[in-house]
C-alpha cells in the first residue's frame, strides 16, 4: 500500500508522541546506549546520538548485486520488502528507551567503519570487496528503509517513534586516512588506495545516503560530521580537498553543517577548547545561514603519562562549549560518558620522545618531515606506535569504570542546566 494513503494520521498520531527538532540549540552525548542512560538522565541531557548499523538491518547479503539502477526502478516493493523481513526489535528498543525518558534520538545510517558492514560469505562487504555500485545500492535501500520506518508518517512505522535529524555516514571527508587508521576496510595502506580513498566514490556515497533520507522523508535534516583536524597541508599532500574544501564541495547534500573537534588529540597542552569558535567563523563564511553543530567534540582525561588528567578534560570542555556558543553554533555532542579508562599498549619512553619530536611537525604542518620521517619508520607505526597515538580512545569518559564522577561530569551537568 502506498504511503499517501497512511500520512495524515500517522503523522497525527507521531505528532502527539514525538518531539521533532524546532531549531533550539541542541546539547547532547554521542553515546547514547543503555550503559549511559542512567548519567544521561542525572545529567538533563535532552539528546543522544546512536548507530544505527547496515549489519543490523541487513546481518547477511544473499545477493550483493543490487544496483541503483534496479532500486530506482523497483524503489517501494524493495524497501517493502527488507523492511518487512528485518528483525527490527533490537533497534525500536534503543530508541524507545530514549524517548521514554525525554531524550531525542539522533542516528547514524550508513557508517562505514568496519564493525558495520553487512557480512557476504562470512567476510566483509566494504566496498571494495562487493564493488562500489552494489555498495552504493545497499546503502540507499538499508538507509530508506531505516529513515521509512521512523519518520512517522503511517506507511511501514514503528509506532511512537518519530525522527526528524539523521547522520549520514561518518567523517567521510576524511575516510581514506580513516582506512589507513584501522577503523575501515581495507585497511593499513591497501586503504590509502581503496574506494575510500576516492573523492568522486566519496561524493556519490554522501550524495546517495542524503537522496535516500530525503526519499523516504522529505521533512528531515541530515548532517554528516567533518573531520577538522587534520591539517589543511597533509590533505593537499595527499591531493585531497581540506576540511573547509570539503564542506565547501558538499555542504548541498546536507540540512546542517555539522563537523568533529579534538583539537588535543595528540598533544595535552595547551588547552584549546577556545579554538571551537576560529572553526565555527571558518564554516559560516562557506555556508551562510545553515545551522553549524559540533556533533563530536572531546578531551581525554588520560592516559596520564601522555599528560592527560581529568581536570584538563574539564577544563576543555567548559571552554569548548563557551567558544561555540559565543559564536552561534546550534549544538554541542560530547562524545562520551564512559570508558575503560585504560589502553592496550605499553608506551615506552623512546614513544614518548617520538611523540614530542614529531607533534610539533605535525602542528606546524611540516609535511615533508612526517611523510619521510613515517617512510622510514613505517614497521614501527604499523605495530606499535599506531597504538600509542591512540591511546587517548580509552579515556573520553567523565565516569571511571569503578563509576567515579570526574570533573567533567559536573561540568557537564552545569553546561546541560545552561542549554536548556
């Protein structure tokens, strides 16, 4: 049955259960599972973002050789049809618990990071293994079919579940490096050369996840978060458009500019939460009126023999927030509330050295000094030192695994009674 024929009343009866965004600024938590719910709720935080994952609509592909072009003839009875055989309870779950308790939801459809594809014979299906075109096909029916379901308007819902804001993909502008980081596939250096590697695949993926939002409802925002920090020289090294470039080229293919900020990544000092708004005023010369998020922003509060502590960790995000309010940014998404607080490898003091040799090379865009300097140590990046720069992944929450409340904890709750 054609969804015409279902929109008035559900979208009456989706009105009176679910608030959909009305432009206020928007104060949120990237993670927005049910180990975060309860600090969540003591915190007033009123928004959430969380995945939703191809491998959870689509756990097995039988045929991966599904093409736009059959999807635009058949677009409908394919999207009927997924829909009607995915297991969506898992997933209405985790956004039920959301709602329930006061808090919007905020998903992500088509990431690309290698804990989310779909499996075809037990392996994989990045793109490079099923091929671009049927990747680009599965993207648009799995998202269609996400955003169809809950957008509220009677025709295939998930009744009481009503979303207007959606993330499309994930930092893409910079999926080539995020391969060669590990968190796609293929990774290492076959991700240098992969299809995410590839400006014109990249730009026909952005384009086909907005089309397919848009498709199922024309009343939703999409977003996709630029990745700012890397710097603007080693992306023209690498013959990539820079972060500003990228939201420059793509910012059609979304409603909200939104983009990423850990401007401490690599280095503890100084502090420079006050840098948020030099990257909001950057944006707004390119996009006009558009409203500008920062969907993730974080300091880690350790590991401490990098220089990292939890009183840093406050200190950045009381500032951060401060400098993208004073410029009107329309929100702000801390990346997390919990974590392991520990790391997997063991940093040495020749790590440390390394890290202060390089990290101002690095902030100072010497780009020559980091391609030679990772040419001939490239043994030692792969298997160890990768490790150590990340290290920080561990250590972006404001409660310890034994649940103590950092200082940023109580930031974040003064900054969530300020949003409101």
């Amino acid at each position: 049955m054609k969804k015409s024929k279902f929109f008035l009343v559900g979208l009456i009866f989706s009105l009176s259960l679910c608030p959909a965004w009305a432009g206020e600024f928007i104060f949120g938590i990237c993670q927005g599972d049910e180990k975060a719910l309860p600090y969540l709720i003591d915190l007033g935080i009123k928004w959430a973002r969380v995945n939703i994952s191809w491998k959870e609509v689509m756990p097995e592909l039988k045929d991966p050789l599904l093409t736009l072009k059959h999807l635009q003839a058949h677009p409908e009875e394919l999207v009927e049809e997924l829909s009607q055989k995915t297991d969506w309870s898992k997933i209405d779950h985790k956004l039920k618990i959301l709602l329930e308790n006061h808090i919007q939801p905020v998903p992500i459809v088509g990431h690309g990071y290698r804990w989310n594809y779909s499996r075809y014979q037990g392996k994989s299906a990045h793109p490079d293994r099923i091929g671009r075109e049927h990747y680009l096909a599965y993207m648009y029916l799995y998202t269609r079919a996400v955003v169809e379901r809950y957008d509220g308007d009677g025709y295939l819902d998930a009744p009481g579940i009503r979303i207007k804001i959606w993330q499309i993909e994930n930092e893409l502008n910079q999926a080539g490096l995020t391969a060669g980081w590990g968190w796609r596939e293929p990774e290492w250096i076959a991700g240098l050369f992969s299809a995410w590697a590839n400006w014109d695949f990249l730009t026909r993926l952005l384009q086909t996840l907005h089309q397919a939002v848009k498709d199922a409802d024309p009343e939703a925002k999409t977003f996709m978060n630029f990745h700012t920090d890397i710097p603007p020289k080693l992306s023209r090294f690498l013959r990539d458009p820079d972060w500003l470039e990228a939201i420059d080229r793509w910012k059609d293919y979304m409603e909200i500019i939104a983009f990423d900020a850990y401007p401490n990544y690599y280095s503890p000092e100084p502090v420079r939460g006050e840098e948020i708004a030099k990257r909001i005023e950057q944006i707004r010369e390119i996009v006009g009126n558009k409203p500008i998020i920062i969907a993730e922003i974080d300091y880690p509060s350790g590991p401490e023999e990098r220089g990292f502590t939890p009183e840093k960790q406050a200190e950045f995000l009381k500032a951060s927030y401060q400098s993208a309010r004073e410029v009107g940014a329309s929100g702000y998404f801390k990346l997390a509330i919990t974590g392991p607080d520990s790391h997997p490898v063991k940093i040495t003091e020749k790590d440390l050295k390394v890290l202060k040799k390089i990290i101002p090379w690095w902030e100072q865009e010497k780009v020559g000094r980091l391609f030679f300097w990772a040419l001939f140590h490239s043994g030692y990046i792969k298997n160890h030192f990768l490790e150590v720069i990340k290290s920080v992944e561990g250590y972006w929450g404001v409660v310890s695994p034994e649940g103590e409340k950092k200082p940023g904890y109580f930031v974040l709750k003064e900054l969530a009674q300020k949003s409101k």
